[in-house]
C-alpha cells in the first residue's frame, strides 16, 4: 500500500491503483488522515532542489537497530558537503518513521490489511490465509487477520463469491457494514451493492450464519437463501435465484423468460451492452449457455427468436418483428 501511495502522490499512479487508493483511503480517518500526512511530507520535500540518490534501506536499518536497543535517539550519518541531502534523509526518514507509528497505533495485534479491488473486468484472486475469492465487477474486499482474536476477517463493498479455507482455530467472517457472515466450511455468495437497500446470502457449500451484533440472524445451509433488509433491519430466507453464479461461472438457464429479463442478466456479466427494440423486449427465451462467449451467445439469441443483430459503437441492438405482451 506505502508503493501505492508513492505513486499516487507522485502522480504516476494508472487509474485502476488511483481507485484502489481512494477506496483505501475512504475506509477510515485514520487512512485518509495517513495519506494527508505523507503528502504534506512529500509536497516539503519536493520543494528541495538538487535531488539526489540515497539508500533508504541503509538508513532504516540504522534506525530499527536504535530503536532494537531502546535508544530514544536516531542519529543521521554526517552531512556531506550539501547540506540538502541531510533534509532529503531526513525526509525519507520520517516518512518510514510515521508508517510505522501508524501501522503500531492502528493495526496493533493485526496484518496489514489486503485490498483486492475490480472494476470493469470480474477479478480472482487468493487471500493470504489461501481462501479464494472472486468479485464481481465494481467490488472491493479488504483483508485483515487479527492475531489477538484469531479472526480472519473480509470487509465487502459490492459482490462476491468466498470459498473459504476453513480453520476451526481462526474463524472467518464477512463485514459488511456490521452485518456479519460467519463461515462453517463453506462457500458462498454475497450480494451487498453499494446504495442499494438489502444484502443477500447465497450458501452453494456448507453452512453460514449471517446476523448482527445485535441480531442472531439466520442459520443458513447449502441451497439456501438470506436476505437482510437495510431498512427494516430484518433477516429473511428467500428462494435463491437459477442465475445467481453466472457473473462467476457464465453458466445460464433461462425458461419462457422474457427478453428484457435475460438481456438484464447478460448484460451484468458480458462487455458489450445488449438493447432491445421496443417490439421484442415482450419474446420469451427457453435456453441454457454454458460459458459461450457474448458473440455466441447473442447468434443463438438472435437465431432462435428471428431477430437481427446489429453492432455498432461497441453495443448490440436485437430487433426484429417482434411478439405479442
């Protein structure tokens, strides 16, 4: 993250690590406050002219080793002839000093926190405990492990699908916002799309409870569906969806579904945005897809209905002659 940071403050960050330094820093004041604190560091010594070269991890090892002996002072190597250069130590220095005091005062009997973050693409990744994890699009999952509580836990903005590796000595859980999600040997789905009004629950493998602090919530096992209302602060069990894992899997069944329905779905996974002319959104689908691509899927589409497709400016439109409400 202290990488990222660099270069987000140099300006030299693409847009992907931007977002993900955004989305780090609007996770707590204690973040924001850490970045605010290494630009002013950075904007000081930017003003420093003549740069020059020097070994930052040379001078933190003369660091650690006093503060390894208690030493309450840090003493900086003899100046050279500019003077510049003991400012540019010095800056670097604190930098390293003031990341560390933060990481002490704030992730105190933590690891470092893990953030995996998507945006236009669907990401898949491993957590440090070997549990893996796959985001939908636009989603983030931030990575702690307390060694105090023995506590894995995953904080989620967005959508994903978690196969644990399970520990019975170091529990796992889902964070989001304070509704909880606690595996026993599972894997499963949670929805919780920022803005929206309900987080939803989807165990494919095992068992879960999903609750609050305050709420014991539900016990849910394999094939079964929780929903937990922001607005009523209830917890309900509801029929999962067929197509609930397509974003994942790309695996599709649709039967007598309206177009405007199936083009909903399609469109959340694939690329290429799908319209519809006014006269076919009413046709219904009977088909199953099985992880073809969006050209395929679209021919199939279009061939079984007697619809045209037709490209243009990187969306597909589906028109034809349309059916009956």
């Amino acid at each position: 993250m202290d990488e990222l940071i660099a270069k987000y403050l140099a300006g030299e960050a693409n847009q992907e690590e931007t977002a993900v330094i955004q989305a780090w820093k609007a996770q707590s004041a204690g973040n924001s406050q850490y970045i605010e604190q290494l630009g002013t560091i950075f904007s000081k010594s930017a003003t420093v002219k003549g740069l020059e070269q020097f070994d930052t991890d040379a001078a933190w090892n003369r660091v650690k080793k006093s503060l390894d002996s208690n030493s309450r002072v840090v003493q900086f190597p003899t100046p050279a002839r500019d003077r510049s250069l003991y400012w540019k130590i010095a800056a670097g220095l604190l930098i390293t000093v003031i990341a560390g005091i933060y990481i002490l005062t704030q992730t105190k009997g933590t690891t470092a926190p893990v953030i995996y973050a998507s945006h236009s693409q669907t990401v898949s990744d491993t957590l440090p405990d070997g549990s893996n994890v796959f985001l939908n699009k636009e989603s983030t999952v931030r990575f702690v492990y307390n060694k105090k509580t023995n506590e894995r836990r995953a904080e989620l903005k967005g959508e994903a699908y978690f196969a644990i590796k399970h520990d019975e000595t170091r529990k796992f859980v889902v964070d989001i916002d304070g509704v909880l999600i606690r595996d026993i040997g599972t894997a499963f789905n949670v929805k919780a799309p920022e803005g929206g009004n309900t987080i939803e629950v989807v165990v494919e493998e095992g068992e879960v409870m999903f609750y609050t602090e305050k709420d014991s919530g539900l016990y849910l096992r394999a094939g079964a569906k929780g929903v937990f209302d922001k607005q009523t602060k209830k917890f309900t069990i509801e029929q999962p969806e067929v197509n609930v894992l397509s974003y994942k899997t790309r695996v599709f069944n649709f039967n007598n579904t309206e177009l405007a329905a199936v083009v909903r779905q399609l469109n959340g996974v694939y690329t290429k945005q799908i319209e519809l002319s006014p006269a076919v959104k009413f046709c219904r689908l009977t088909v199953g897809f099985n992880n073809e691509s969006q050209d395929e899927v679209v021919a199939i589409i279009a061939e079984t209905l007697g619809l045209k497709a037709i490209e243009s400016n990187g969306k597909i439109l589906l028109d034809g002659a349309g059916c009956a409400p």
